[in-house]
C-alpha cells in the first residue's frame, strides 16, 4: 500500500498527524525518515496531540527514547540518531517498539534490524514550508489508515 500527500505547513502536518489516531491500531509502528528539519518531530507532535498528551513532545536525540503516559494510549518516542555508529544497539528498545501503545521512530535505518510491521512514511523538503509525505506499508494492520489518506487527497 502506498499514498502521497503534499502538505503546505507545519500546521496542516500536526493537523494530518493528530486525525490519525483514529485509524491506527494498537500496537503502531512509525517510522520516519527525512532529512534534518524534514518534520519528523512535527510529525510525532501532530501524534500525540491526537492521544490528548499535554505535555510537550521534543525531539529526544539526547535520550534516544521518551515515553508519555498521559494520553489516551502509552506513546513512545524513538530518536535513533545517535545510535548511529553504536555497536551495542541491544538497549531493550525492542519491549516498547512492540509493545502496548503507538511508537514513533525517527532515523529508524540505524534500528531496523529490531523494526517489524511499520508505517513507514518518507517526507521530501519541498520548500521552506511544503513537504510531500509518501506513506509506505506492507501490513493489512495498517489498511484503514490508507483508505482514509486516498479519501483526503480529493479534499486536500
Ligand atoms: N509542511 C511542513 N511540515 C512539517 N514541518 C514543517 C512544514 N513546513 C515547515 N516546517 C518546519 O520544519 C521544521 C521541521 O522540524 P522537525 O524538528 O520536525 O524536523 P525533524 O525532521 O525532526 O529534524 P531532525 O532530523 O533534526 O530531528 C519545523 O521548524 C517546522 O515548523
Ligand atoms: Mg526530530
């Protein structure tokens, strides 16, 4: 499966994110891949803003993991930047990749020996405020998320 969507600012991306909620199943897996500023972190606030989490979602680069609790399903956070050159990648990311809530990961190449059934969307840098979105799975799980962006690209 696999649809594009061309969205024109940082809002529209947080909007699009947060409407998903409704689609995704339990456990979720979302990998995003992008250059630097590309809007994966948008990508994942626009996520938990559909959970109704309050408190602020950042970027975890310097914590490689952040989990909240607060919303309406457990969020986890993946920033695999620096695991880049790591050799010892057996940190037990894999309990709360698979595990009982919706994950995102950003850089996800650096961890894909532990990703399976993803998500996966691509975002290209278009200009300063258009990015185009490119939504990739092979898993059914994922079916209804694909009927919904086909439905909005007659809107958009
Ligand atoms: N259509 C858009 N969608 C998402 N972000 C956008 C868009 N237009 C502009 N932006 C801006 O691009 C920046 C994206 O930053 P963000 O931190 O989400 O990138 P990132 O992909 O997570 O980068 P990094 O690899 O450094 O973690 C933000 O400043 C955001 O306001
Ligand atoms: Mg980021």
């Amino acid at each position: 499966m696999e649809e594009t969507l061309h969205l024109k600012s940082a809002d529209e991306t947080l909007n699009l994110a947060s409407s998903l909620i409704k689609y995704l199943p339990i456990p979720s897996i979302i990998t995003l891949n992008g250059n630097l500023g590309a809007g994966k972190t948008i990508f994942a606030k626009g996520l938990a803003k559909g959970l109704n989490i309050k408190q602020d979602v950042t970027s975890p680069t310097f914590n490689i993991l952040k989990c909240y609790f607060d919303g309406n399903v457990p969020f986890y956070h993946i920033d695999a930047y620096r695991l880049e050159d790591s050799q010892n990648k057996d940190i037990g990311l894999e309990e709360v990749i698979d595990g009982n809530g919706i994950c995102v990961i950003e850089w996800p190449n650096y961890i894909k020996e532990i990703i399976f059934d993803d998500l996966n969307i691509d975002i290209q840098i278009i200009s300063l405020n258009e990015r185009v979105f490119t939504f990739k799975s092979e898993n059914k799980k994922y079916e209804q998320v694909f009927t919904y962006l086909e439905g909005l690209k007659n809107v958009l």
